[in-house]
C-alpha cells in the first residue's frame, strides 16, 4: 500500500476521534465543556490577586460571627502600619456597630460580605442584588460611605453573581492565600501557610475572629515587613477601573 494513502487514512481516523472526542464533551456537559476543550472560558471571576512587580500584598478579614478580637487586629495593624479590609455580613454589622464604627475611626476599609451568608450561586439576581443591597446600606447607615467591594459567602459565586455585583458597580474580590485561621489552627501553621503562600500582590483571607489570629497577624506582619512587603487594604492594591481578570483570577491594569 501506497506511504500517502497510510498517511491519509491516519490523518481521518485522528479527525474522526477528535470530532467524536468534541461531540462527547459537548454531550455529557454542554456548551461550557467544549468551551473548555477549545481552550477558553465564558466563565466571569472576581480578583483573585493583582499583577505588580511591587512587594505589595493586602490583608482581609471576613466577619460573620463574633467581635471580640477585632480591636485586637485593629491595634496590631496600626503597631505595624498596616492597613486592612474588613468584609462585613449584615447581620454581623446590626449586631456590632459600635466595631463598624471602629474599624471606620481607624481608617481601614470596609467591603460587603452579604447580608445573611448564604450560597448567592442558589438565588435569583433580584435576590443576589438584595442581599448585598441590605449589607451595603446598614454600613453606609454607619461610615455615611458607598461599599466598593464585595466579596462572596463560601467563596461561591457563577456568572450571575459576578454580573450582579458588577450591576452594582462593586468589585467582586476573592483571594489567593487561604490562612485556614477558621479551621482552629495553631498561630506558627496560620503563619506558615500566609508566608508560603504570598507573592507580589497576593490578597490574604482571614477572619477576625478565628482561634490564633492575634498571635498569627503579629507574626505575619512581622515577617512580611522583614521581607519587605507592604501590607495595605484590597482598595489600594487592586486597580479600580481600566483593567482585565485573566482565567486564572489575576487583574491586570489595560494598557492603553
């Protein structure tokens, strides 16, 4: 048998088990799965991180339940110069405004956290808008400021939530150096996991009232500083307006 005819039948038959590899995607999941076979995504996502060559990271505290440290990390920032982001839940906000107050008296931001935690993936837009509406207005009522950012319970979120909060002309912020404070882990393991974990313009997730999160933030912040990072709020380490979220959660700053 001809070289060129081999060739040719091992050419269709490789089409043949691609197009059938294609139709199975599609198939089994949908428009979404052969999106992802050709190498793209419609999938919208928040900001994971931000791309800077500056040793510049922020830290953010998500609160849902309980006060009683948040002075504590107050005092720490301010001993080391930091500054924060504090993404607040409704409830949370009705039942410790005083510390609402506080967090705004020491000049660190406040973002939206929802109003009553639950899974916005599971509810209508109306819905969605409502519950980050709720939360925004209760902290407005307070630090008489717009909420410009917001992040999601569980870290949950689809297109539809996405397009909602940016409805609202609010940035969806997540994040890329989990400490895992909430699991109960000792301040020296929250501290291990933050430092090998962070990079220029890495955005931490704590909470500001796990277990060990007053020992472990004054050993973070102290480290950090010795390694030369700048610890500031998601605010100012996030770019604003005039920029792109790639498919791995990164904001970069368009160039015009």
């Amino acid at each position: 048998m001809p070289f060129c005819v081999v060739k040719s039948k091992a050419i269709k038959f490789t089409l043949i088990m691609l197009l059938v590899a294609i139709l199975l995607a599609i198939g089994v999941n949908g428009v979404a799965s052969a999106q992802v076979f050709f190498g793209y995504s419609t999938k919208k996502l928040p900001v994971y991180c931000v791309d800077t060559i500056e040793k510049t990271v922020a830290i953010s505290f998500d609160a849902s339940w309980g006060a009683e440290k948040t002075q504590a990390i107050i005092d720490t920032l301010n001993e080391y110069d930091a500054s924060a982001t504090f993404f607040l839940v409704g409830f949370w906000v009705d039942k410790y405004p005083e510390i609402v107050q506080a967090i705004k008296d020491a000049g660190l931001e406040i973002g939206c956290h929802s109003n009553t935690h639950p899974d916005l993936t599971t509810l209508s837009k109306d819905r969605i808008s409502e519950e980050i509406m709720l939360a925004n207005n209760m902290i407005k009522d307070i630090t008489g400021e717009e909420v410009e950012l917001f992040r999601c319970p569980f870290g949950a979120y689809n297109n539809a939530v996405i397009e909602t909060i940016e409805a609202l002309n609010m940035i969806p912020v997540q994040w890329d150096v989990d400490s895992l404070d909430w699991k109960g882990l000792s301040a020296q393991d929250i501290t291990t996991r933050v430092l090998n974990g962070v990079k220029n313009g890495s955005i931490i997730l704590c909470h500001n009232n796990a277990d060990n999160i007053i020992p472990a933030l004054t050993m973070i912040l102290e480290r950090l500083k010795m390694q030369g990072y700048k610890v500031v709020s998601v605010g100012e380490l996030i770019y604003k307006d005039n920029y792109s979220v790639d498919r791995n959660g990164i904001q970069h700053q368009k160039v015009n």
